[in-house]
C-alpha cells in the first residue's frame, strides 16, 4: 500500500512539474512575442516619423525655391 501511495505521488508530482514548465514556456514565448510586437511597433514608427522629416525638408526646399523665383 505505501509503495502505491508513493508512486502516486511521484507521478502526480511529475505531472505538475510538466504543468509548470509548459506554463513557463507559454509565458517566455508571450514576453518573445510582446517584444517582438513593441520592436515591430517601433520600427514602423521610426520609419513614419523619418518620412514625415524628409516631406518637410523637401517642403521647405520647395517653397525655398518658389520664394526665390518669385524675387528674381
């Protein structure tokens, strides 16, 4: 009877341990993807911000030039 309770207990403690691991598992790919998700986010926002600087450089050297045209 105790060597049955023992290797009950030794199999529901295994089964835990899998369930705990897998859970850790679950959770460190969630953090990959979360961080994968804020690098992605912030790319595309670098990429959005650096076009929206250069139509303004070009705004600028634009009217620049229509300003100059338009003293000559």
């Amino acid at each position: 009877m105790l060597i049955g309770g023992a290797v009950g207990g030794l199999a529901g403690n295994m089964t835990v341990d899998r369930q705990n691991q897998e859970r850790q598992m679950q959770m460190q790919e969630q953090s990959r993807d979360r961080s994968m998700q804020r690098q992605l986010d912030f790319e595309r926002q670098r990429a959005l911000q650096q076009a929206d600087v250069e139509r303004q450089i070009e705004e600028e050297r634009l009217f620049n030039e229509w300003r100059r045209s338009q003293g000559a």
